[in-house]
C-alpha cells in the first residue's frame, strides 16, 4: 500500500476583529479550502508491505483458527505547521515502523451455545526523526526509537436463551511492555546543519553518542463485556 499526496498543514483562522489571530494574521480573501504558506515544500507519503497468513481446522463442531500477519512501513510527513504565510514553523519528519502479530483461537458452536477462547501475541518498534525550523533561526531535531511488546487470553461466550433472547459475555487480560530508546533533541547550527547542543538529554557544547537512559513501561489491564440482546 503507499500514497503520495501533497502536505496537508493546519489552518490558521482568528477570532479577533476581521478574522485576525494573536499574531495579527488574517486569512481574508481565502476561499474554505484555500491556504497561505511560506513553506510550500509540503508532502505526505507512506509505503507499507503488508502479509497476512489465516489457516483454520475443523473436528465436530470445533473451529481452530491461526492468523499471522505483519506489516513494514514508512512515511515522510513534511508540512508548514504554523498554518500561515509567516516563518514560524515548518517541520520533515521521517517515520519507520514494523508490526507483528498472531492471533491462536478455538471455538465452538452448537444450536444455542457459542465459545471463544484464545491467545494473542504482538510486537511493533518505530522510529522517528523530526528535524523542525522554527521562526527560521531554531532548528531542533526530535529522535527516539519506541518497541512494544503485547500478549493477551481472551474468552467469549453467547447463549440463546430462547428464539429472542441471546445473552453474551467475554472478558481479556492483556499485558504490554513498552520501551522507549535512544531518545534525544538536538539543536543544529542551520536547518539540515550539525548539531551545536541538546535538550534531551541536556548538553552544550554537543556531546556525540549522548542519549536519554533507556525506560521502560510494563501496564496490564483487564477488560469485558456483557450484551443482553432481545429481538
């Protein structure tokens, strides 16, 4: 899959006198659809690769089904995103991700009972690399990589108390962890120059190979639901 479109930045429009924002800026004799940039370099384009493997097994009335699938994508989101005609900010931000998952499931199926139970495991990473210019004399570069990992039980049932009546309850605990890496903004010289600082982790002058500390997030939820259908 891939698209390739011209940017698509913010709007700029003010509620002060004539349509003014506080920057004094007004979109008068604009159409709805019309806008003012001074960075007109805009573009939004993704590529992505996607497979999908989906086997299923039949003995009586049990149902055992495998879904594999995976995904490799990029993307280049490049825009004006002050939403005016004014060097306040534009930004390049350069994407890339992958995802994996699959998906084990039994079910069962009978004139007035229907189960589902099964186990879920995914893992994505991303990455991102925002150089943004900002009123045309700053210039930061925002970087970091983010890996998640996912796995979950899950059960589903519903009866058919009589022709009308058909009640349903499932439930599904999921655990993730969620790591973020080598993490860090830049300050370059010029737009597309060498860094001369960071934010994150703080140093002047540079110091090259200096990241934030690797973190990591462990959260677990349980969730359900409960349907009462009459028809």
């Amino acid at each position: 899959n891939k698209s390739d479109n011209t940017g698509s930045g913010p709007v700029s429009p003010g509620i002060g006198p004539g349509g003014t924002n506080v920057a004094g800026y007004s979109r008068a004799g604009l159409r709805r659809y019309e806008v003012e940039y001074d960075f007109d370099d805009g573009v939004t384009r993704t590529r992505a690769h996607n497979i999908a493997l989906n086997l299923n097994w039949y003995a009586g009335d049990f149902k055992f089904t495998s879904i594999t699938s995976g995904v490799v994508s990029k993307a280049r989101l490049s825009d004006d995103c002050d939403g005016r005609r004014i060097s306040l900010c534009a930004i390049d931000a350069k994407l890339k991700g992958r995802q994996f998952s699959e998906d084990l499931r039994a079910q069962y199926s009978s004139e007035k009972l229907n189960l589902t139970a099964g186990f879920f495991y995914g893992q994505d990473r991303m990455s991102e690399d925002a150089p943004i210019d900002l009123f045309g004399s700053f210039f930061p570069r925002v970087l970091f990589e983010q890996k998640r990992k996912s796995y979950a039980v899950y059960f589903d049932a519903s009866y058919n108390v009589t022709d009308k009546l058909e009640l349903t309850v499932g439930l599904r605990q999921t655990w993730d962890k969620v790591e973020l890496r080598n993490a860090q903004t830049l300050i370059l010289a010029s737009s597309g120059g060498q860094p001369v600082a960071s934010t994150v982790p703080p140093a002047a002058p540079y110091v090259p190979g200096l990241v934030l500390a690797a973190r990591s997030r462990s959260p677990s939820g349980l969730g359900g639901r409960l349907i009462v259908k009459y028809q």
